[in-house]
C-alpha cells in the first residue's frame, strides 16, 4: 500500500497568486497542489491536499488523518504563531511532520520568528518559495 501524506494549508494561503507576490510569489494554491501531486506520485506516494482559514477546522483535519494518513506537511500560516491548538493537535496524532514557511519567517517581523508548531515537527523548511512544499515531500518519504 503507498504511502499517504496529508499536506495541510492554514489561513490565506487560498490567496496565494495575488496575495503579497512579492514575499509569497506567483503561483496559486491550485498550482502548488497540482505540483504536489506530481512530485508525489513520482516519489510512490499518495497525498491529499487542503485548506483552511479555520483553526477548529485545521484541528479536525489533523485528528482526522491518524488512521488515514502516514506522514503531515503543514504550512500553518499565521497560526504557526498563535495556535496551542494546532500544535496539541500535532503531538496527539503522533506521526513525522513537516512544517513549511514559503518565505524565511526569521527574515520578517519578530513575532513570526516563533512558531508553536517547530517544537513538535521532525523538521522545518522555511524561505525557499514553494519548492519547501516538494522538499518535505522528499524528506518525509525518507522517513516513512
Ligand atoms: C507563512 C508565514 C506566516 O508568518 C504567514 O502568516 C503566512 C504564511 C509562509 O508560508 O511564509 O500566512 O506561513
């Protein structure tokens, strides 16, 4: 049976494309998706993809993948920074995560540069665009 990563998407990133194209770039969430996707059948693995601007939501979606998926890549957003709730979530399903940063958090304001979330991942991809998404993908396919 292939492999399953759940990649989760927290608040505005459904905006990407036209949001702050200078920080976030120009592809839009669908691109990325569809990107994954590739990627990930090209690595043998199965991948489901999706967003939210809710935290409960993003909660339910991680309870939801512990008898369904293998491995979560997430790019919290601004939860990353807020959220006790995602990071509780996080540790209660116990599987390999990978947090993703589009741009280099530590670059931006001071409160980005914490993330309630790092503490609780394997790793951490953060500043190269986009392509931290496919990065996790092969970093978590090593792991599994
Ligand atoms: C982000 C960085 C966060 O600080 C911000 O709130 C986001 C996106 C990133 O991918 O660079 O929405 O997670």
């Amino acid at each position: 049976m292939a492999k399953k990563i759940l990649i989760l998407n927290g608040p505005n990133l459904n905006m990407l494309g036209t949001r702050e194209p200078e920080t976030y770039g120009s592809q839009t969430l669908g691109e990325v998706e569809q990107l994954c996707i590739k990627r990930a059948t090209s690595l043998g693995l199965g991948v489901e993809f999706l967003q939210s601007n809710s935290e409960g939501e993003l909660v339910d979606y991680i309870q939801g993948a512990k008898e369904k998926f293998d491995g979560i890549i997430i790019n919290p957003a601004a939860y990353s920074h807020t959220s006790i709730a995602i990071r509780d979530a996080l540790i209660s399903v116990d599987l390999p995560i990978i947090e993703v940063h589009i741009s280099n958090i530590f670059k931006r304001e001071t409160f980005r540069h914490h993330s309630y979330v790092s503490p609780v991942a394997n790793g951490i991809i953060c500043g190269l665009g986009t392509k931290g998404y496919l990065l996790a993908l092969e970093a978590l396919v090593e792991q599994l």
